[in-house]
C-alpha cells in the first residue's frame, strides 16, 4: 500500500524559522560566527568532510524532533534522557555536539566529564516548557508551600524537560527527575516519601501540567480534583491555603507549545475521515486528547507502535512534524496521519539547522569551541542527585496503551 501522509498547510501566524527572532523569549539569537548561507550547495559535503576530519574527537547528537538534514549526521538518536546518556557513554569524546534544546545539553553536561565540551550549535535553541518553571519562580512557590503548611509533605518531581537549576532544585528537596516513559514509577515513589498513595501527601509537579495530570489521573488512579494548578503569577498560585492542602498533585502550568496544539476536533476529524484509524499520542497531550486516544506514549513508545504495526494499518500520531514526517517515509506499507491540520515543528529546537552544524564542525575543526554549554558545579551536583535518584528508581513497566 502506498503511503498516505500529507504535509500539512503551513499556519499564517507561524514564525518563519531563521527570518525573524524574538530576543525577549529567546536565551540568544546571534551567532558568534559567521554561518555559511542556507542556500550553499556544498553545505553536505563540509559538514560530511569536518566530521570525518574530527573523527571520534566529536560525537553527535540528534533529538528525534531535529531536521533530517541534521538527522543524517547524528552518531545516535533519541529522546533527550536517552541522549544524554549515550554522551555519558562516550568517556572519549572531546566534543558532544547536541543536536537538540538547551536543557538537554545541560543534561549531557552534568552526566560527561569536565574534559568534555557539551556544544549547542545554535544558543537560541530553548525549549519554551522548560522556560516555564524559573529557579526564582520555583523557589518562591515553595516559600509559599512552607507559609501554609504543605512544603513539609511535598516531593517535587521534574520532568527531564526542565533546566539544570530545577533539577538540582528537586535534588536539595529530596526530589527526583521523571522522563514521561517512568513518570508513574517516579510519582509513586514520591507518594511512598510522604505516606503513601492514600495518605495526605502531596507531589509538585514541573513544568509540564498535562503528562502530570495524565499520570496521576490515569496512571495512579486520583482523579481531576485532586489536582490544582500552580499559576506562579499568582498568590499561592491561583489557590486558596484550603485547596493546596486538600489536592494530592500539584501542577506547575506550564506545557509543550508542540503537544499542546492538538485537539479533541483533530482526532474526531481523522476518525470521521479515516476508517479504523489508530490515535497515537504523546502524554504531553491535553487530557481531553489523552482520553480520546487509541494508544499514548513517548517518543520512544511511538517509534516502536509504528514499528510493530500491521501492514495497512491507519495511525494518526500527535507529536512533533518532523519525527511524525519520518515515520511515514520508514512505512510506505502503512497510512500515517499527522494530528494536526496546519504545520507543529518545535520550532526553537528547528533554529539548529545544517549551516549551524557546519559552522560548529568547521569551528571545532579550527580549535574553536564554539556555544559551549557549562552547569556550574553546585548545580551539577545537585542535579546529579536527582537524576540519580530516578536512576534507582525501579524499571518502568512496558508503556501500556
């Protein structure tokens, strides 16, 4: 069967990548260097030559959310926690080029040795969740957590999509880091710090509301009101002394500017068009798109559905364009749908394009260790203890539908 996918009409009100920037909400949108221009023809070929002239001095990194242009050049693929431990893996490796987000570099610096350069080809590669939850932000919630009461039996639990401060943050709060595939595994070891599921214990949940809510709801079994909302712009974050001390999950607000696009109305209009068609989505979903789907997972759980599927099969996947993109071009033998109607890249993730990966290359190439990422050592500690603790944590059970 030939493959069905259909590119999705791009939206008006899309930023067009690499024309315009935005130096409030960005960590930095120039370059130190001069890149070379997007419509060079030999941009390949440099980038293929600087990578064969470094040999295993370099060791790139690609997010599965990255160009494939950029794809075609990475050692390894994956989601960010993945990555990053490979770079741990690669004690050789001078340079660690990551070919994805801010805090996913951080990452990978925390877990490499001192002697290693973590490299972000592009600094105006941020991850909008993330940039959220900030450190002071954070810290000033807990402050009101302890004022009424609530701190004391609180673990904060952060998503691996969070910045090295509020990792190393939920390491000094006797925390722990959660990726979305052990987000269950992490949340009842939480509960189990302060008295368990069933007693009045409480977790704070960062950044991301909706893989909280989805977990919580439909993993451990609470149900919607026992979880409020943090709104760090307001007193107490939008709630009264009494609800903070009745809810169970504490959510931060904060969500994926990707993930959290899709709608219920994407889902009942595949399902009218399409017949027998699969809803495949990430967690980081609405709880409404959560609930309608066939199947939810993580990035990793997605590739491996679609891998497994029965030829002819229909899925409609609700994640980022790119790795939606490739899937459809890895299974011609089966209808891939992308959720959406208009174009979901990760846009700030999609700054780091070929002419930033040549011009890191050619840098390094020239003794120039260009866009370093460096987490000071307090924070890294800090966060290493978080991290650690997820790391013991016991195996996540095989994601179910």
């Amino acid at each position: 069967m030939t493959q069905t996918f259909q590119e999705p009409e791009a939206s008006p009100a899309l930023l067009l990548l690499g024309q315009r920037t935005d130096p409030v909400s960005e960590r930095g949108v120039d370059c130190p260097g001069d890149l070379p221009e997007p419509s060079d023809p030999h941009l390949v070929e440099r980038a293929r030559k600087a990578k064969e002239a470094l040999g295993d001095r370099v060791f790139i990194l690609g997010h599965h959310y990255q160009r494939d242009e950029v794809i075609q050049f990475a050692d390894v693929t994956g989601d960010s926690f993945k990555l990053a431990r490979d770079a741990a893996d690669r004690p050789d490796a001078e340079f660690i080029v990551f070919c994805g987000v801010h805090f996913m570099a951080e990452s990978a610096d925390i877990l490499t040795s001192d002697d290693q350069a973590v490299i972000l080809p592009d600094m105006a590669a941020g991850c909008s969740m993330a940039d959220m939850a900030g450190i002071s932000q954070v810290e000033d919630a807990w402050a009101q957590l302890d004022e009424v009461g609530v701190a004391s039996r609180t673990v904060p639990i952060t998503y691996m999509n969070s910045t090295a401060a509020i990792k190393a943050f939920c390491g000094r709060h006797e925390g722990a880091v959660c990726t979305s595939s052990n987000a269950e595994v992490a949340l009842r070891w939480a509960f189990d710090q302060v008295g368990g599921i069933d007693g009045d214990g409480k977790v704070l949940f960062m950044p991301d509301q909706h893989l909280g809510r989805n977990t919580a709801v439909l993993q451990l079994g609470l149900s919607l009101d026992d979880c409020v909302v943090w709104d760090p712009r307001k007193p107490l974050g939008g709630n009264t002394a009494e609800q903070l001390d009745a809810a169970r999950v504490i959510l931060w607000k904060g969500h994926c500017s990707v993930h959290g696009r899709f709608r219920k109305a994407n889902v009942d209009t595949l399902r009218e068009n399409v017949p027998d068609i699969n809803i495949l989505v990430h967690p980081e979903c609405t709880h409404e798109v959560v609930t309608n789907a066939d199947y939810v997972g993580s990035t990793e759980y997605i590739i491996k559905a679609l891998d497994a599927a029965e030829p002819g099969s229909a899925w409609g996947i609700g994640t980022e364009l790119n790795l939606v993109r490739r899937l459809a071009n890895a299974h011609p033998d089966k209808q891939v749908h992308f959720l959406e109607d208009t174009v979901c890249f990760c846009s700030t993730m999609n700054r780091i394009d070929l002419p930033h990966l040549v011009w890191t290359l050619e840098s390094l190439l020239a003794g120039e260790v260009p866009n370093r990422i460096v987490v000071d050592k307090t924070t890294q500690e800090q966060a290493r203890v978080a991290l650690d603790r997820m790391l013991a944590l016991p195996a996540a059970q095989p994601e179910k539908d």
